[in-house]
C-alpha cells in the first residue's frame, strides 16, 4: 500500500515541496554562515536580483526557458521508464540543426526560417536521443550509460564542427558568423520596435512562449493520446504494456527520440533567441539542470513550469549575488543549487512519513 | 495454559479504509490455528501486525502472557515469532544453508555459522520430517522445497509460533498433504502454527480452531471439529454462499481455437511446452488443470500472440496466429485475454481505473479518434463496465491498485467481455478473489459461454475446474498428461497433475 497516494494532494505537490525548499534554505544558510555571510541579506539579495526587477524577471524566465524545455526532455523519458542523462547532449548537437538552417537559408524570409529552424533543432535532438534509445530497445545497452557517453561524444564532435565548419576564416573566437537572417526577436527589440518603450537589455525572447505552449503539448501529449497512454504503460509496467499489445521496444525509441526533440529546443531559445550564433559549449548545464527540474517538478509539466522558474530564479538571484558579494561567486551558487537538488530531490520523502502520521492523527 | 499469542484490541487504519476493527484473537499452544475471510477481509494486515511490518494504531500484543511492542520483524524474530510469506523471501542463487543463516550470520565471517547451521538443519529435518538437501541452490528446487526451507528458515531462528499465508497456493495436493503432516508434526512438538488461507478444505482438514474475519473484524471463533464448510463458508461471507456452480449442459459447436503441436522453449533451451495439441469449441469451456509453473502460463502467451512458439501452429478462426501477429490483433480479431498475474499484468496498479480499464484496447476508435483518447469517452467506458460488473467502489478515477483483489478482477473481466469475444482465454480467474466475486465471475463466465463463446480456463483450482469445464486438460511438465470429462473424480485429475498416467492399466 503506497502512502502517496493517502496524503491530500495539496500537501503532496505543496506542503512538502515547501518544507523541502525551506529546509535546503536553511543548509545554504549554515554554509553562508560558515564564509561569514549573512544568511538573510545573501537570500535577499537573491531574491530581489532575480524577481525585484523588470530585468531580473527576464533573466529569470530566460534561464527558465532552456529548464522546461530540458525538464519536460527528462520528463518524458521517464514517463518511458528510462532515466536520459543525455538532455545536455542532445540540446548541444540540435544547435548543430539551428545553425545551418539559421546560417545557409538566411535568403528565405523568416516565416519560412523560423520553423524550419526549429524543426531542424527537434529532428537533430531527437536524432541524438533516438540513437541511444535504439541501442536500449535493441541491444540493451543501459541508456543511463549510452546517454552520459553520448554527451560526451556531442561535445568532441562540437568542438571539432564548429572550429573546423562553422569559425570564419580569421575568426579568434571558436564560434560560428552571426545570423544575419532571421531570428527570433528578444523583449527589447519587440520592445522597441512595436511599442517604442525601453526594455532593459536582457537576452528574453519570444522562445518564452514556445516553452509554455510545449509543456501544454506535453500535458497533452502523455495524458490525452493514445501514444502518450502507451509510454506510460510502458514505463509503468512493461509486462503488462506487452500484455497489452504494446511493443515496449517501439516505446523506448519513440520516447528518447521525443525527448531528444525537447532538448533540442533549447537550440532554439540559445542559437536563434539569444545568441544569434553557434558558440563552444552554450547549453551550459542545462540537460543537467533539467534533471533536478523534473524530479522537483514531479515529471509534471507544470511543476517543470514552476520549478524551472526556481531554477531560473536561483541562477539569475546567484549571479547578482555574485556581483553583490566578493567572497561568493559562481561556485557559491552551485552549491545552493546542489543542496535544493539533494533536499527537493533526494530527501524528498524526509517529511512524508511524518506528515502521513501527522494527519491521520488529525483524522481520527 | 496461557495463549502463544493474544491480540487484544488491535486497530489498524490506512487512510480511510480500516483494515482491522477492534480485533482480539488468542491463539493456543500447540495448535493448529486457521484464519480465513475473504480478500481484505484484513487477515494479512492483522499478521504483518503480529510481524512488525505494520504497527496497529491502537491495541496489544501478548506473548506467551507478557506484553510485548513488536516495531519489526526482527522483534517478532527475538520474541520467536516466524512467517512464511506467500511469496518466498529467499535468495535463489544461494544454496538452502545460506539461505538458513541469511540475517543471523552472527559475525563477519560467514564460516562457523554454516557450520552451526548445517548441524542444527540436520537435527530439525529429523526432528520434523523435512528432509532438504542443505548444499543445493534454492533457485534450481521445485516451490515444495522451497517453502519447506522457509519453514526451516523460521524454525532455525528459533521460532515457537509460524504464520504461513496462503501455503498451498502454489503446491500439489500431494505437496500439500506434505506439508500438513509437517505442521502436524510441528504441532505435536509444541510448536504453535497460524494458518491464513481461503481454502476451506484446507481449515476442516489439519487446524484444530478456526477464525472468520470480515471486513476487518473476527466476526467468528470455532472449534474446527464443531463446524462445517458451510457453516465457515456463510460466516464468511455474511449469508449462504453457492458453492457448487449451476450450469446447463454445453452444446460445442464449431472450432475456434486449435492448437497443434505446439512446443515453446525457454532461453536454456528446455521445452516448457512440449508438444501440446488440443481444441476450443464454441460453446464450451476448456479446463487446463496443473500444477502452476507446468507450462500452462507459457501455452497461455503463445494463444494469445505475446511469445511465439519454437514450432507448431496455433490456429485462431482459421488464421494461423503466426500471421495475425500481436496481442493488438489477435484482439482486433476477436480474442480476449484475462492474464493471470492481474497485479502485474492485467492492469497497471498505478493508473486509475478508467484507464486499466482500456489496457489493450486503447487503440479503439471509440475512445477517441486518430491519436487522441478522449478522457471523457474512457470515463465513460468504465463506469459502464463497472456497473456491468458491479466493481466497488464505481469510481474511475480511483487508482487501480487501490481496489481489492476481487474488484481489480472484476475490472480486468469487464474490460474483456465486453469486447464480445469469440474466444476468452482466462488465467487463474478467482485467485486472491473472495467468495462473492468467485460466484458473480463463474456465472459470468458460464454465461458467456451460454452465448455460444468458446472459453479456455487455466486454474490452479481443482474445484475451479472442475466446476466451470465442460472438458478437462491436465498439463504437468509441459505436456498434456490427459483430457477428461468434467465427471472425473477430483483423485483422477490429482494424480494426472502429479504426473501420473494411469491410462495403461
């Protein structure tokens, strides 16, 4: 008899996540203390640098952008019953599918570019995704491992296409030309343009949107398809899935390749949205991020919503606090990150046994 | 003589279901002491109380006179309680003496405790007729032994009270009498031996006191030798139950199902069906008896297109199944399948209900077109199939695991029939289910077949069998030991189900 399902829903998806957030918050406080920091000021400083401000707010849903798109990839393949490390991965390659798109169709006007990019961005996600998915349903090979290794492989292979491809002759820097087509238009220039009201520089883009409209389509795609019913068979219960005339191996490619295609839309907010170029390593830790986003969001696209925001919340709050404070820099927020990861994630059920005990008692 | 045991006022809620209600019980030194009641009825929480895996809200435990809190099972361990769990907890590939010490190694080296072991096993399978080879892998022993070396297992640990649940679930009668003259002799030595099961026979025929729980309450104590089948039966239950199922004679006509031949090897290579040949008609009710793990789960998967056979063919409808393919097409052309594992198979304990309620059939147009399943139209479907079958409670949004065995039955045999089969297959159809559901599921399936459908029953259930079939096949070691009509005597199918052919005298 499971105790989730016994505790009211609103302590399951909100007390709970409450008390764990709390709890990390007071771990982080014990590590300010210990670098002679103020807890409370540090938080502060946090907190206002990322939701005190117009410009906070986009960074915020910016960095938020690339986490729901990698938690709804996470997502996915865990509704599957596979646990895909590689989002990182396959959001670095989908870059590849952006640029030459965005790079070699720049004649074509951007109605025509702009979904093509985006489609190019999900096929070479999917792609990176569909092939460790192939080598798990047809050869077993675990897709934890075949993910990770193929993380790694998307990265060598970068280094070398976009030195070697994408860098203009003469070019220093190991990126690829500037856009100078179509793209996705950023908060200010939409700003500026259309509405001729100073937005302050933020890299905000209309990708924002799509990430919404995605983890609706997820939603939607898992709980009102029939292939979505099937994934979840799958990785619920791959017995009765077959049992069901269901061909879990089918599943298993269909799902990582979706989940690649996710990923790959990060491609879409990084080289069309913000950057306008290819650049070394843009993901920046997103796939991984995207973990921790769905396990706090409970592999539900709206809590992948709301705990991407955290997410972006904290990464926006850390690098202001980074400027704020000299002895705390980048590193210092890592740490935050990992202590609500262990704490959201990992101890998750540090209070359910409590709490179960807790409202029972209450009941009777 | 004080009581081995007494659970005075034991309550025990999970959530809004209350599991036990106000229950005490005391249990004799030296007897036999039956628990039966229908499925969540409340006996196996009432046990995991008495073995530290659940705590009771409220209540006491008594042993041996002296209050103890039992807060696990190594509590109930020291305190000489031991419990045969339903489904073995052993380690396969270790050989019976590891097994034996497994949890009482009593110190980092593993040596003077196989030692100490191997004598002490030696002394108890005298002492108690339990003979077990103690250097063979547990994995490679047939279920007897198996269950034999738990009980073992417990007596090594020390244990003057053992539970066993549902013992003979998995046994052949032979196997079983075994058994009985085991806890027998346990009972001679002293030992105090609780029984839960749901077979009567099994109450009236080795315990010495009997009790009837009911939704979560002792609702009944006997003296095994001062009451009948009957009377435990209606206690049960609550009112008289029909034992015997009434049915008309069958009137087979045509063949649907014809198996020919057919042998399926597992990854070793070994036939786990060997040759089988035989045929449904429609209109009738095809039995396969056996003991269960002798090829009647495999048969079962080939006909209904999950593994494929090594040779043979299996003709549906006059389509060999080879070429209609997968379970989704062999639906599509008529065939359901009730699994026998329904935990594991039948349904998807996490999903809730509506949605267990379309497993295999999701592909159906009238539950959304093209891509989409239309929620509203799988709500829909199961609260039809439900008040079909009266499941409790009617509600598709409760999630599957959370019904009783008998109701997540009911919801599988639903989802099923009312595809309007040509041919069902049924898998073990009332195991784990409670007397009522039993009743409503045998007439729902003679019903069916009063429909002019052809039906295939695998059951582990001799009486099962025998009551529902209009022809009788027993399987044991793969093969088709014999057929029979549904008149032969319950000793001439044992013996076929213990591989015994007595045809050539």
């Amino acid at each position: 008899m499971s105790k989730r399902g016994d505790l009211p829903t609103w302590v399951d998806v909100g007390l709970i996540p409450l008390l764990n957030l709390l709890l990390a918050l007071a771990a982080a406080s014990v590590v300010f203390l210990l670098i002679n920091e103020n807890p409370i000021e540090c938080l502060g400083i946090m907190i206002k640098g990322a939701v005190g401000s117009l410009k906070g707010w986009s960074y915020l849903l910016y960095y938020a952008t690339n986490f729901i798109f990698t938690g709804l990839c996470v997502a996915v393949a865990f509704h599957a019953g596979l646990f895909n490390i590689g989002g990182e991965g396959q959001a670095y390659f989908a870059g590849l599918g952006a640029a030459i798109v965005g790079l070699n169709l720049e004649f074509l006007p951007w109605p025509i570019v702009i979904p093509l990019s985006i489609i190019a961005s999900v096929l070479f996600g999917a792609f990176w995704g569909l092939v460790p998915g192939y080598l798990q349903a047809k050869r077993g090979s675990h897709i934890v491992i075949t993910t990770i290794m193929f993380n790694f492989i998307a990265s060598s292979l970068m280094v070398y296409l976009i030195n070697y491809w994408f860098r203009p002759i003469g070019k220093m820097a190991v990126e690829s030309r500037e856009v100078t087509g179509a793209y996705i238009l950023s908060f200010r220039e939409i700003a500026r343009q259309f509405f001729d009201y100073k937005y302050p520089a933020s890299p905000l883009n209309l990708t924002v949107f799509l990430a919404f409209f995605v983890a609706w389509a997820v939603w939607y795609f898992l709980w009102r398809t029939k292939l979505g019913y099937e994934i979840r068979a799958v990785g619920l219960n791959s017995d009765a899935a077959v049992y069901a005339g269901i061909k879990p191996q089918r599943i298993i490619m269909i799902a990582m390749a979706v989940s690649g295609g996710l990923a790959g839309l990060v491609a879409v907010n990084e080289v069309l949205g913000a950057q306008h170029r290819l650049l070394l390593e843009y993901v920046q830790g997103a796939g991984f991020v995207g973990i921790a986003v769905a396990l706090m969001g409970r592999n539900h696209p709206i809590g992948i919503v709301l705990a991407a925001m955290l997410f972006g919340l904290l990464y926006q709050g850390g690098t202001e606090l980074s400027f704020a404070k000299q002895h705390i820099n980048r590193d210092m927020v890592v740490v935050i990150q990992g202590l609500i990861i262990l704490f959201m994630g990992a101890l998750e059920n540090a209070f359910r046994p409590y709490l179960t005990a807790l409202f029972f008692k209450a009941d009777d | 003589m004080t009581p081995a045991i007494e659970l005075i006022h034991i309550d025990k809620r999970f959530g809004a279901v209350h599991a036990n209600k106000d229950v005490s019980l005391s249990i004799g030194q030296g007897s036999i002491h039956g628990i039966i009641g229908e499925n969540g009825a409340g006996k196996s929480t009432l046990m995991s109380i008495l073995f530290g895996f659940y705590a009771a809200d409220s209540g006491e435990i008594k042993v041996r006179g002296a209050p103890v809190k039992i807060k696990s099972s190594s509590d109930a361990i020291a305190h000489g309680i031991g419990m045969v769990h339903q489904h073995f907890m052993l380690v396969d590939p270790f050989t019976v003496l590891e097994n034996v010490v497994l949890g009482v190694e009593g110190g980092a080296l593993i040596g003077p405790a196989l030692t100490k072991a191997r004598s002490e096993l030696k002394r108890l399978a005298e002492e108690y007729e339990m003979d077990v080879d103690p250097d063979a892998v547990v994995g490679e022993l047939p279920v007897g032994l198996q269950q034999r070396v738990e009980i073992l297992k417990a007596l090594y640990k020390g244990a003057e009270v053992l539970i066993l649940d549902e013992p003979t679930g998995v046994l052949t009668p032979d196997e079983a009498d075994h058994l009985f003259r085991i806890l027998g002799t346990l009972r001679d030595q002293g030992k105090t031996v609780i029984l839960i099961t749901h077979k009567l026979r099994e109450i009236m025929a080795i315990t010495d006191h009997v009790s009837v729980m009911r939704r979560g309450e002792v609702v009944a104590n006997f003296e095994t030798k001062d009451t009948s089948v009957e009377e435990l039966a209606e206690a049960m239950v609550g009112r008289s139950v029909l034992l015997h199922v009434e049915k008309g004679k069958a009137s087979p006509g045509e063949v649907v199902l014809d198996v020919k031949n057919v042998t399926w090897r597992d990854r070793k290579n070994i036939a786990r069906v060997d040759n089988v040949s035989f045929t449904v008609r429609k209109g009738e009710i095809v039995g396969i008896a056996g003991v269960s793990g002798n090829g009647q789960s495999e048969l079962l998967d080939c006909i209904a297109g999950i593994t494929k056979p090594a040779s043979g063919e299996i003709v549906f409808e006059g389509k060999s199944i080879g070429q209609l393919g997968d379970p989704r097409h062999l639906r599509q052309e008529g065939l359901a399948h009730v699994p026998e594992d329904r935990q594991h198979r039948g349904l998807i304990t996490a999903f809730d209900a509506s949605e267990s309620a379309i497993l295999g059939w999701q592909f159906e147009d009238e539950l959304g077109k093209g891509f989409r399943l239309d929620r509203d139209a799988v709500i829909a479907n199961c609260r039809k199939e439900m008040q079909d079958f009266d499941v409790r409670p009617a509600d598709p949004l409760l999630r599957s695991g959370k019904f009783s065995g008998g109701n997540q039955q009911k919801i599988i045999l639903a989802r099923e029939m009312s595809s309007n089969p040509d041919l069902l297959i049924v898998g073990q159809p009332t195991r784990g289910v409670d007397i009522g559901a039993i009743e409503f599921i045998h007439k729902r399936l003679i019903a069916l077949r009063d429909q002019g459908k052809a039906i295939l029953l695998v059951s582990v259930e001799l009486d099962e069998i025998r009551s529902l079939s209009d022809r009788i096949i027993v399987m044991f070691a793969g093969r088709i030991m014999g057929e029979r009509d549904a008149n032969a005597t319950e000793r001439d199918i044992g013996l076929l189900m213990a591989g015994v052919q007595k045809d050539a005298a």
